[in-house]
C-alpha cells in the first residue's frame, strides 16, 4: 500500500469513528454523515475542476475562490457546484414530487452526480434491512425515470465513442457503513439468518441463510452488476475507540468508489471542453 493510500483509509476510519460519535449524539437530519461527505467531497476539490456550492451546508470553498486561486486544473468559466445536504441536493422524482439526497454534483441545467451515503446500527437491522434496500432500489429508480422523462436534461456529448450513448448520464452512487458488532450475540450481523418461507424457491445466493453483513455485500454488488448505480462502497466498523474500518466487499471499496466517481467527472468535463463534433 502507497502511502497515499495509507493516508486515504487513515481519513476513512477518522470519519467514521467521528460518524459514529455523532450518531450516538443523537444529531438529526443525517448530519451525523456528514464527516464522510466532507471525505467525499475532498476528492471532488481535489480534482481542481469542482468547487462546493458557497449555499451547501458545511462547504468550504466558495466557487469564486476556486476560480481566484487558480486551482481550476481545466479552464471553465463556472465550475460544476457540489451540493451536500438541505434543500439544495433536492432532486425530481416520478413516482413521487422530489427526493433529498446526500450529494449532488450538478454543471448548470445538467446533473453531473447523485450520492446516496447511509449507516445503520446492529440494533435496528432486523426491522430495517428490507427497506434500507427497497430505498436504495427506488431512490435510483426513480431519478432514472425522472431523467428519462425530461425532467432533468441529459448534456450532449462534444464525442460519443463507439457504443456510447449520445447524452451524459449522471453518475449515481451509494455508500453504506454497518455497525460491526464481532459475535455480540443478539446483534451479531456475521450469524445466519433464517428466511421466511417462500411460494417459489429463492435464489441461490439466499440459500445458505446469508448474515445481514453477507446480504448488505451481496446488495452493493448487484446494483452495481444490474446497472442500477454507477458504484457502491460497503464499509462496517464498531463504535469502539479506534476500531479500523474493514471492506468485506473487494468490488465496493472507498477508493474504487471514489476512483470512478473522479473518473467520471474529469471525463464528464474533458468532453465538455471539445469543439462539437460535426
């Protein structure tokens, strides 16, 4: 490991450790998040080519600051803006008016990125998992739907490859920390879990009474692998003092997350800078 990737997961385990204590805080309105969107964030600042929308919550870096410092590493008159939580990450819906995510990346008239980042503790898994995934299912769902019904318009691409859509579609992203309660007994996330019955034979992967940790990684997998999000991170930490985040699922890590997020947004804003093609 490079020591800027140990600088990386040394980040990552001080934002959820501070995530945690938040949490535990009682803070309201997801803010207890917030560390881990600020983490985000960062790699989107770092990039020189997005700035934080001087009206987000917690921002740090007014556009105009950006363009003054000349840290614009790709020369545009106004940088896409970050909006990170409140009214101002509000994106339309079809099957209901609007939906509130985390992060929201957007150029102008165009979205550019949408970011979910979620946790959930031991205790709450049981009643809540079956919806954590139906939010995660219907929350990118419904945006899709939204930008295929014209409410949210799709930028024309300058040069479309081969195999391509002629339009950027926006990136959209979900990040999830699980509580990691070791063997804790009635809140042990790594024991199996008895399905209810079923009129049909489930699925193969379900078979074997999967933990709640094991269906939270296969989750994250196949949104992905079904194209449902551009990328998903799976992180699980305790609450303990120090305790160092573990990645269960090798295709939805922090960095990969974050690798094809950047990926996106530098390729999403060297096209913008080509003539049209004619």
């Amino acid at each position: 490991m490079t020591a800027a990737q140990d600088q990386s997961l040394a980040e990552l385990n001080d934002c959820v450790r501070t995530m945690w204590k938040i949490r535990a805080e009682g803070t309201q309105q997801g803010l207890h998040m917030e560390s881990i969107e600020e983490l985000i964030e960062s790699y989107l600042e770092a990039l020189g080519c997005v700035a934080a929308n001087p009206t987000s919550a917690g921002s740090r870096r007014k556009a105009s600051e950006w363009r003054a410092s000349g840290q614009l590493a790709i020369e545009i008159q106004e940088p896409p803006l970050i909006f990170r939580g409140g009214q101002s990450a509000v994106l339309p819906g079809v099957f209901r008016p609007t939906k509130r995510w985390d992060i929201v990346i957007r150029d102008g008239e165009f979205l550019v990125a949408a970011i979910e980042v979620k946790s959930q503790e031991a205790k709450e898994i049981g009643n809540n998992i079956n919806n954590r995934i139906e939010e995660s299912l219907g929350s990118a769902f419904d945006l899709k739907t939204a930008l295929d019904d014209g409410l949210i318009p799709r930028r024309k691409k300058q040069r479309a490859a081969a195999g391509e859509g002629e339009r950027w579609d926006p990136w959209i992203g979900y990040l999830f920390v699980l509580e990691d309660t070791g063997n804790d007994g009635e809140y042990d996330v790594h024991k199996p879990v008895a399905l209810d019955s079923s009129l049909f034979p489930v699925g193969a992967a379900f078979t074997g009474n999967p933990s709640y940790a094991d269906r939270y990684k296969l989750l994250c997998e196949r949104l992905v692998k079904r194209k449902v999000y551009s990328e998903t991170c799976f992180l699980m930490s305790s609450k303990e003092d120090g305790a160092l985040v573990s990645q269960p699922c090798t295709s939805a890590t922090f960095q990969g997350f974050v690798d094809s997020l950047t990926n996106h947004v530098k390729a999403y804003l060297a096209d913008k800078q080509l003539p049209a093609a004619h």
